[in-house]
C-alpha cells in the first residue's frame, strides 16, 4: 500500500512489523533513545519487544569495540514475541557500533549513520582498515542514510552558544526524531519526557527539543529517504495496557503479594547486575510499607530475609547467579526451619562472574540441586517481562501457603527487557492464604502441620503469647522442632522435606499445550525463552509442520500432568540458554529422548535458529 | 514503635519461667552454664514480656544458648545469627532481640556481619561468648586466641595476631561495648540489664571458660587473690581503682596510661583517670589495656553512646513517605506512567 503524505511528495508504506537497534557509544545516549522510542510505539498501539544490550563497564574507552551499548526493539501490527532477530533497521552513531552489529542486519537493510563519528580515530578504534561509508563495497547490499548529525544539530542549535560537547550529546535525539518521522510517530511522549528529565536546565530541554524537531524535519526534507511507513495498532485483547520491564514487573509482583494478602513485605538485596533494579524499585515504594535492606553482602540479603520471615513478613530477596551461590546455605536453613522465603535469580552469564549483563539460563541446576544435604526447593521460571507480574505471586503465594522456601528465576534478558502489559484485575488475583497461629489450644508443636494438604506448619510468630519455641538448622524432631539425632526422625524428616516440594504439585495449574494436543514434535522450555519458541512454532506450524509447545512455569515440582503429555510427542527437543540443564532433568524424570537446542553465547535465541532446527528435525517441506 | 508495651501489665515472671525443658548439653564445668543461669535470673527483672524475647544465635558451644531459653529462639547458621536477627528485628521492633555468639561465630566467620550490625545501630543485644578457642569443633584457636597458642591446628603454635574485641566494636562504631566474666554473677546480671536498657545495638563480651579445650584462659580474672590486681571494675564517674583494698590505679601520663601504686608511688586518687563511658579516646585506650602486659583488664561498660536506632529510622522513613504521598495505593502503582487502551 503507498499513498502520498499530505504536504510532502514522498510516499508513505504500510508495514506489518518492523525491528530497529540503536547502537552507539556507552555515552550516546542510545539506552534512553530506545527507551523513548519504546514508550512512544507502546502509545502507538503497535505490539512490541525490547532486547536492551550494554557493556559491563559503566563508561568503555569512547569509540571501542567493547564500550558499544544497543537497544533493539520490534514492534508489529500483530502479537510478536521476540526483540526480532535480524534488524531492518540499524542506526549506528559511531564506526565501533557499525562494526559490532552489521552483521546482523537483514541483507538490504537500511543503515543510518552519524558520518561525523566516521574520523580516522574512531575508524581505528572500531578495526576498520577503510571508511566503510566511502569504500563502495562493504554496505553495497545495504540502504544507507549518513548524516553529519553533528553538523545539523550544530546548525539547529548555532544561536544557543552551547559547547561542542552539549551539542555532540544530542545527536541521539536527532536521530530518535529522524526515526519517529520515518515511522510516522509522534513525538509529543519525548518532548514531554525531556522536559520533565532536565527541567533544572532550560537550555538542555532546548537543545534537545530542537534536535529532535531537527532530526524530523530532515526525515521530511532530505531527498536521500523517499518513503516513511506506518505500522498500523495491534489487535490484542481489549483492556488497558502499559510498557514494562522484567524487573519492574517482578517488584510489583511482589508488592501486590504482600498488599492483597495483608503481609509485610520485607525484601533485602545486595547490589548485582542484573537484579539491582529490583531493589531500587522496591527502595521506592516505602508508602506501601515495604521494608527494604540494602544488606553488607549476599549472605547478609538471605539471612535477614529468614529472620523477617521468622518474624511474619512476606520475605524476599534477590539476586543474580554468584549472588545466588553465597546465599546456598542460608537457603538450607530456610529449607531446615521449613519457613517461607522468596529467593528470585535474575540470572546472567555464567561461571564465577561470567557476563554480568549478557542474559543466560545456567542457574536451573544451581536452583535444582545447589546446596548441601537433601535440600528440594521449589522453582519457578518467569517467561516473559510481564509474566514477572504473576510469577512473583505465585512464587509468594506457593511460599506462604506451603511454609517454603521458593526460588524464582528470572534473566538479564527479561529483567530489562520490555513489552507491553495487558493490566491484570488485581481483584482476580488467588488470594494467599496463610498460617499465621495466634492461639496454642494446649499444647503446641511447632513442627505439626496445621495445614495437611500444604504439609505447612504454624507460624508462630515471636510476639505471640503461650507459643514460644526453638527452631534452627539442626535435624529437630519432627514436633517439638528440638534437636533431635534421631536415625528414625531423621528419615522421617528428609521424607517430610522431599513430600512437602511434591504436594505443591497439588497446588498449581496443569502444563498446557500450545499447538496441537500430540504432533510429531514438542519443543519444550522454560523461562525467557518462551517468546522465540511461541514464535518459530507459530511460523512453522502456518508452514504446515505438526509441531507443538509446552512451555513450563513450575520447574519443581513439575506440573503433575508433565509425564503424561511428554509422553504424546514422538519427539521432544528443548531449547536453553544452557547447555541442557532442564533436557537432563526431563531425561532423568520421565525417561523420555528429549534432546537439547542449546545456545550459551550471552544472547537470547533468534526465533529463527529455533525454526530452522525444528525445520531439520521434521525434514524439508 | 511501642517498645514500651511489651514493658507494662505482664504478671511477674521468675527465673523458671525462662528455662526450658531441654536438657543442656554443655560439658559440666563449662563457663556457658553461669552465663545461662545469669540470663534466666535477670530476665524476670527486665520486666519484659516473654513472648516479645527471641533469643538468636549462630554455631557453636554457645550458640546452643536459645534452645535452654524459654523464649522465641532461633539456632541459625554459622556467623548469620547477628543478620538473622537484623531481618527479625527490622520485621518486628517491638521484640527484644538477643544475639549468642562465640569468638569464631561473630569475630571469624560472621566478623563483616558484627561490624554492620554495630555500625547501623539495631536495638540487639549481644551476648558474645568469648573463650578464644574453638569448642565445639574440639579445640582449634581462634580470632581471639592468644599468639603461640598451641592448638590442634597449630602444633607449633598460632603466629595469628589475636583480634581485639573492644576495640573491634569501637572502630564498627559501636554505641554500647562492655565486658563482663562469666563467674562474676552480679556483675554479669547487671551488665546483661545494662545492654538490655541500651537502645541500640549492645556489645557485651563475656569471657567464658572453656575447661576442655582452654581451660584457665581468665584464670587471673577469676579467682582470689589474683582477680583484685587484674580486674578493672570500671565504674561510669569514678576513679579506675583496682587492686587489694583498692590500692592501685591508672594515671594518664600524657595520652599513655600507666599503673600506679597509691601506697608506694606518692600518688592520690585524685591522680587517677576518671572514668567516662562517653569519652571515645578513653574506651579505645581500655580496649587496649587488655593486650598490654602488667595493665589489669577492664570489665564493665567501657564505652556508650545514645544515636538512633537503624529500626526507628526505617519506620519513620516509611510512616514519612505514606505521609507525603499517601498510603500505596496497588491499582494507582500499576496504571502509573503511560498507559493506552484497547477495546
Ligand atoms: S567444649 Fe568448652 S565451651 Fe564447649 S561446652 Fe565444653 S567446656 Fe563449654
């Protein structure tokens, strides 16, 4: 479809979707343009999906390969799940960002440039032997735009008398409005945003304001760009909706958990990426009488956690993988003292300190299996940056009502990542019920259940009259909870432990299939991989493939119908951003040939890599 | 918070009321004993419901104290009892908060999680029993042990440096450091209600004899006569006397303290230092006097201090952001930001 603009001879394209990364130097700003970018899209209706993707250090040496930070969000007329993996568009405002992400743009995509940022510094810096904006061949298959940003920006701002410096700074904004006129925005959310941002500095707001308005009009003006296109609403169910991160969501979650349930959250954390975000979120919601504990290290975070739980508040903590080793222990007692904790693992790159922002799933064993003793914890896995929301609850919830610790897991890649949200009914909500004892009724056994289907017992919380008792990390008796060296008791309690993880099973949703009941093949996951299976199943079942999902939230216990639906599918292949930790598991479980699609490379799957290998698995149509 | 009405109306308690129906595995003879029972008798006096007590401790022969109380009592993990108790405490200010540890628990292991504790300033007690070996473990040294200490793990003997724990306590920024005996009931008693009715966090050594792995440790503190020249009873206002019939005391000459003989040296009471338990300079050179040779150790409240409490600042934080923004309102936190409707 093509009609004229009014007022402009250039066309105007109707597109289905469309994927963009903004890619530049740590300082460019390209972090808060995507954002801005995202926030104007949400409004737009489109459907979306962001992959942010930054260095670990806060400022690489300007200009290097290593200090390039991007931001990649696809946005449809129809329901996506993915950041995309090929983008049509790449926006790369220095020689260094061209360098790292060429190679995964669509062949004849389109390429803008700042060509000020092309010197022969920088064309150093970035590796490249030539200017590859002048050598006539390295973007030959690419549609190119380079701008001197600077030099238009430097011009839109000429009578301000502003350093060069200021002006260098707001090149990120010419090209988020270039963009926004390519894709028939409006820029009214920026502008806004802008002027909240820097109110303290008139002149900054200015700037930037031009800037952008500059970057629009040269969209507008320039011959080089002779169609903008428009990405028409999405249709997804009625209600309200709003952008969100992994992170975000999850804090909500938890605050939503405590709030409908009449607990106190208390929540501790250890700063860490990526899970930080968690507890700055939560540092700011102290209306809502959240109790938050920036505590000395990670053992600090969970043992504090333990002992607010003891106390009677809904007690969390979080933290990312090596976070996640130094609180193992304390994790044990948790298990021991058969009290309800939250732990979540926003987990990152792997081993030691690994890749502290690059997005991985090699925590499932480490939650499985990562402590001493026979130590079975529940776990549940976050599927999508707003599946944060419900897996948090349920993670509270499942806690509470089983006396339980629970770790959540959750990864760089949704924690920061974002799309929008369908606002849940908070009214709809499970409420959580608890087992708070007030009352001894004679005699009391704190390690009696008083719920036997939960297998939870009392909690009886210090401040209660007539309840006073011991507990610790010893084997206790399994009623009085005093120390007992009992071989029997012992037995009894290992038992008790492994049984008390089984019943939630009782507790949660039934697996549920997406695609057809039995076909020839299941791809099986869990956790933030979830969007690219929906999306390379979706694409090759319309190619006419018999290929299904099944998608897990409950990791362990397992859904209790997980057996039983694996067993239909002749063929069974999991994709993980490990090298097969949940395929040993299901192997070990079910005695089935699941067979592991693994990627470790720090970056999320491409729905693509997914498709092709269901394609080689079911065969060439 | 409503510390104080956990303080009013209770029926009076009496020592038995604190001891509970377990049967106390300590070697007979040990130092824990006379700690326990000294606990048990200054518990009714506090005048503290029972049920507002929790006794937290970490691993170790001491760290076995909670499950004797018949309080709220929590046995956790090895050098966590200091942070368990942070979360219970921050979870619930109301609750009279005690801390067992040993030596190893809380100057080794847990030694980060002491300092912050310290530091941030929570009403807790802290009881920490120190009898510089390892016990439980059957007899290694520890952070405390003194240098040469023969031990299993050093045959040859420690060429550790023992840390001092005073003084430890006074650089975490402590606000309550005391020391006390564990033979010395009365003392003890009343150093226990000392830190009791401290509100902030309160540090109070108490050497234990550990007969089996270290016996005679604080032989010279203990037993007559030798105790009248070692131990310096000190006294918050009064003259820092010790000896027989109080013949001897410390002189400052200059920032260095030197022991003088009131008999002999030609000096009078008036010579000798004053005690100040605000004084900071002071409570670091009693801290010190312990490691030097020929000073007598000091027992009793060496230094104190009045700041606020961590727990007090948290809740008024919060109840000061309900105010100036309202109470949190769950539907209002997820519509904030942008939000767009599909119908
Ligand atoms: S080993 Fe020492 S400290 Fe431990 S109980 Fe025996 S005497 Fe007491």
């Amino acid at each position: 479809m093509s009609e004229t603009k009014k007022g402009s001879k250039k066309n105007v394209e109707t597109l289905e979707q469309v994927t963009i990364r903004f890619a530049g130097d740590s300082g460019d700003g390209m972090q808060l343009t995507g954002h801005q970018f995202t926030d104007t899209t949400a409004l737009v209706g489109n459907d979306l999906a962001t992959l942010p993707d930054f260095p670990a250090e806060i400022r690489a040496p300007a200009g290097s390969l290593a200090g390039v930070s991007s931001f990649q969000i696809q946005f449809s007329s129809r329901e996506i799940q993915t950041p995309g993996d090929h983008p049509d568009v790449l926006v790369a405002m220095n020689p260094a960002a061209l360098k790292v992400h060429l190679s995964d743009l669509r062949s004849n995509g389109t390429i803008i440039v700042n060509a000020a940022n092309f010197n022969k510094r920088n064309l150093q810096l970035a590796g490249w032997d030539s200017n590859p904006l002048e050598d006539g061949q390295t973007l030959v298959d690419y549609k190119l735009i380079d701008v001197d940003m600077t030099r238009l920006v430097g011009e839109a701002l000429s009578d301000m008398g502003l350093p060069p410096k200021i002006i260098a700074r707001s090149t990120n904004m010419f090209a988020l409005g270039l963009l926004y006129w390519m894709y028939s925005r409006p820029m009214d959310t920026t502008i806004k945003f802008i002027e909240t941002k820097f109110k303290s500095r008139p002149e900054i707001v200015e700037a930037n304001k031009r800037a952008l308005q500059a970057g629009f009009n040269f969209g507008y003006t320039t011959e080089e760009i002779s169609t903008s296109y428009v990405v028409l609403k999405a249709k997804k169910p009625a209600g309200t909706y709003r952008n969100i991160m992994g992170n975000q969501a999850l804090a909500m979650g938890l605050v939503a958990a405590a709030n409908l349930n009449g607990l106190r959250l208390f929540f501790s954390g250890y700063p860490i990426t990526p899970a930080s975000d968690i507890l700055h979120i939560l540092s700011g919601y102290k209306h809502f009488r959240v109790l938050t504990f920036q505590a000395e290290d990670e053992i600090a975070a969970v043992t504090s956690a333990i002992g607010a739980a003891y106390a009677g508040a809904l007690a969390v903590t979080a933290t990312s993988g090596p976070g996640m080793a130094l609180k193992s222990e304390a994790m044990g007692l948790a298990i021991s003292a058969e009290l309800p904790l939250v732990a979540i693992n926003v987990q990152r790159g792997g081993p030691s300190t690994g890749m502290p922002t690059k997005t991985e799933q090699s925590d499932l064993f480490q939650a499985m299996y990562g402590r001493n003793g026979e130590s079975p914890i529940v776990v549940l896995a976050a599927a999508t940056p707003a599946d944060c929301f419900n897996t948090a609850y349920e993670a509270c919830r499942i806690a509470i009502e089983h006396m339980i610790p629970v770790i959540l897991l959750s990864d760089g890649y949704l924690g920061s990542g974002s799309e929008p949200w369908l606002l849940p009914d908070i009214d709809a909500l499970p409420p959580i019920k608890n087992h708070k004892v007030t009352d001894s009724n004679g005699e009391f056994y704190p390690f009696d259940f008083i719920d036997q289907e939960a297998m939870a017992r009392g909690w009886a919380v210090p401040g209660t009259p007539a309840l006073e008792h011991r507990i610790g990390g010893l084997e206790k008796d399994s009623r009085t909870g005093n120390v007992s060296g009992d071989y029997d008791n012992h037995q009894q309690m290992v038992d008790r432990r492994a049984q008390k993880v089984a019943v939630v099973a009782r507790n949660i949703p039934l697996a549920t299939i997406h695609g057809d009941d039995s076909s020839e093949l299941l791809v099986l996951g869990w956790g933030s991989t979830y969007g690219a299976i929906r999306a390379a199943v979706d694409s090759a079942r319309k190619q006419g493939y018999s290929v299904s999902q099944l998608h897990l939230r409950h990791l362990n216990p397992f859904p209790s119908n997980l057996g039983e639906l694996l067993l239909r599918f002749p063929k069974i292949i999991v994709p993980e951003i490990n090298t097969g930790q949940l395929t040993r598991i299901i192997r070990a479980e079910f005695l089935v040939d699941a067979n592991v699609l693994s990627k470790v490379s720090g970056k999320p799957f491409f729905p693509s890599e997914i498709e092709e290998r269901i394609i080689q698995i079911l065969g060439e149509k | 918070m409503s510390v104080n009405t956990a303080e009013i109306e209770q029926p009076a308690l009496k020592r038995k009321d604190f001891v509970s129906d377990q049967v106390i595995r300590w070697c007979p003879g040990c130092g824990d004993y006379s700690i326990l029972a000294q606990v048990q008798k200054t518990f009714p006096e506090l005048g503290h419901r029972k049920e507002q007590i929790v006794f937290i401790s970490g691993i170790g022969c001491a760290s076995r104290f909670p499950y004797y109380m018949n309080t709220y009592g929590f046995h956790t993990i090895h050098g966590r009892a200091t942070t368990v108790a942070t979360g219970v405490k921050l979870a619930n200010p109301d609750l009279s908060v005690w801390v067992v540890t040993g030596d190893g628990d809380s100057l080794s292991i847990g030694a980060n999680h002491l300092v912050h504790l310290l530091r941030r300033n929570l009403d807790i007690n802290i009881l920490l029993v120190n009898n510089r070996i390892y016990g439980l473990t059957k007899g290694q040294y520890s952070p405390t042990s003194e240098p040469g200490k023969k031990t299993k793990s050093t045959p040859f003997g420690s060429v550790d440096r023992p840390l001092n724990p005073p003084a430890f306590a006074l650089g975490s920024a402590g606000t309550f450091i005391a020391r006390s005996l564990d033979v010395e009931g009365k003392h003890l008693q009343k150093m226990l209600a000392a830190a009791y009715q401290h509100k902030g966090t309160s540090f109070l050594e108490i050497y234990q004899n550990c007969l089996i792995f270290n016996d005679n440790a604080f032989v010279d503190l203990s037993e007559k006569p030798h105790k009248l020249e070692h131990q310096l009873l000190l006294e918050d206002g009064q003259p820092m006397l010790f000896g027989e019939g109080h013949n001897k005391g410390i002189r400052m000459d200059g920032h260095r303290p030197v022991v003088v003989d009131l008999e002999q040296d030609g000096y009078s009471v008036d010579d000798i230092v004053v005690h100040d338990k605000s004084d900071k300079m002071l409570a670091l050179m009693l801290s010190e006097l312990t490691y030097m040779a020929d000073f007598p150790t000091p027992l009793g409240i060496i230094y104190q201090e009045q700041q606020d409490t961590y727990e007090d600042l948290v809740h008024r934080q919060i109840e000061a952001a309900v105010q100036q923004l309202g109470k949190g309102d769950l539907q209002a936190l997820l519509h904030e930001g942008h939000t767009w409707i599909v119908d």
